[in-house]
C-alpha cells in the first residue's frame, strides 16, 4: 500500500512541477517573484474552457489556440506595464504583480461568475494500472508534460542562440546590454514563455481539479512550495520539487489523514529552508537551467 501512494505521488508531482516552472523561470532570470502567477495558471484553464465551449475542441486540442494567447497577452503586460518598473526595485514589481493579481480575479468574476467549472474530457475519469496501483490519467499526462518541458526548455537555455541570451541576461543584464543583447526583449520574452508553459499548467488544473476566480492564490502557493524546495530558479529543481511535494502529500494522507497533508508539507518547507536555504536541489545563485 506505502507503495501504491509512492507512485500516487510521483504522478501528482508532476501536475505540480507543470503549475510552477513559469514561476521559477521568471525568477531565474528576471530574479522577480511573480505574484499574478496563479491568475495566468487560472486564467488559461478559463480560456481553455472558453475555446471547448465556443468550438468543441478537446482541451488539451485547445492548447493550440490558448498557449499562444496567453503567450501574447503576458509578453504586453511585461513590456508595457512591468519593464518600466524594473528600475524602481523588486518590491515595486512585487506590488505590481500583486494588483495584477487583484485585477484578474475581480475580471474572472465578473465574467465568469463565482461558480465553480471544471474541464470535461473523457480521460479525466479514466486510470492506468502501473505495478498494481491505479493512477489518474490525467495525472500521467501531467507528469509527461512536466518532463517534456523542463527538458525542452533546458534545451532551448543551452542550445539556442536565444537560451545563450537569456542566460546571459539572466547573470549579468548590463554587461548582456553591452555586447548588444536586448535585454527587455529578452525578459519580454521570458515572461511570455513562462505564462506559456503556466498555461499548459493551468489546462492540466482545470482537467483535474476544480477552478474558481480566486482559485489562483492556493496554486500560488503550491508553486512557492514546488520550487522553494526544488530551488529558485532551477527548472530541474522544481520538477524534483513537484514530485517531492507529491509524495510528501501523498504519503502524509496515507499515514495522518488528507486533512493534515498541508501541515506536513509547509512543516517539511519550514525545516528545509532552515537546513538548506536555496532548497533542496538549488545554489546560492540561481541560473533559470
């Protein structure tokens, strides 16, 4: 049975890594805490709800259209409203995501209402029996997912010209300004990236769970979780810390109760980052690979 909740767990981890790559990629090279995070995980699965309903299309089909949506939408909201900030310090950009937060939730509200959606599809009520335990599909879809973008995104860091840039910026951005990168497109960009993959995230939320105008601020804080463990910044850090956080979960449920599952793993959190600062798997200084 310990066993059966081991590989319950490894699964849900990935559904947690998918929701908080955006997060650790912004702060990996913006060094920026982006707390309009969970609103774009939100609002994508409300988009994506949108799209099933208005043309029929299986919501992991709908992707097609939302991710570069949403891809678009976050690139205008970094260049125009947060750029101009970045001079004025990181608490300035705090406040700002934060209304951004704020903002979001009032418009999902009053468009959506506060009712309650979920996504349909037909794998959403399905299992996969591995080694004798049945795991949600959806959850191994998730899990895929995390995988195949942390290893994509990896790859773009280290072997594209613009993953060299980014990095680069990521480092050092005046000293990337003065051998000609543009560093405000590159964070432009960036954050266009990030609220990319959070919409993938945030598709893979709707088909698992429920989801609500203010739904954003509870995945908020499981993504601050995911990659405070795995380390900020770190994209292989945060999958690590998905499915970390997963088992944990898991586990905790199994032994304690589901009610405690929360306080076990903030508890863990706490300990962590009194033992290891940088989280489990991340250094001193982050580097968004």
């Amino acid at each position: 049975m310990f066993f059966y909740h081991l590989i319950d767990g490894l699964f849900l981890g990935g559904l947690y890594a998918s929701i908080a790559l955006g997060l650790t990629l912004v702060f990996g090279v913006m060094k920026m805490v982006n707390l309009a995070q969970g609103e774009f995980l939100i609002g994508a699965a409300y988009l994506t709800y949108t799209v099933t309903t208005l043309v029929h299309l299986d919501p992991l089909l709908s992707l097609l259209i939302v991710v570069p949506v949403i891809f678009v939408i976050s690139y205008a909201v970094q260049r125009i409203l947060l750029n101009p900030l970045i001079k004025r310090g990181m608490e300035t950009l705090l406040v700002a995501t934060f209304g951004l937060s704020l903002i979001a939730q009032t418009a999902f509200t009053l468009i959506f209402g506060n009712n309650t959606l979920s996504l349909n599809a037909p794998y959403t009520l399905t299992g996969i029996t591995i080694f004798g335990d049945t795991v949600r599909t959806i959850y191994i879809i998730a899990f895929v997912a995390a995988v195949l973008m942390v290893v994509g995104m990896y790859l773009i860091l280290t072997r594209l010209r613009f993953g060299k840039a980014v990095r680069a910026a990521a480092e050092d951005p005046a000293a990337a300004a003065s051998v000609g990168i543009d560093v405000p497109l590159v964070y432009g960009v960036t954050f266009g990236v990030a609220a990319a993959l959070s919409a993938i995230g945030g598709t893979l939320i709707g088909l698992s769970y429920g989801f609500g105008p203010t739904s954003g601020s509870e995945w908020l804080l499981r993504s601050f979780v995911v990659i405070v463990l795995g380390g900020m910044g770190s994209l292989w850090g945060a999958l690590l810390g998905g499915i970390l956080v997963g088992v944990i979960e898991e586990v905790t449920a199994s032994i304690v109760g589901a009610q405690y599952r929360d306080l076990i793993v903030f508890a863990f959190l706490v300990l962590i980052l009194i033992i290891r600062p940088q989280g489990l798997f991340g250094q001193k200084v982050s580097v968004a690979i």
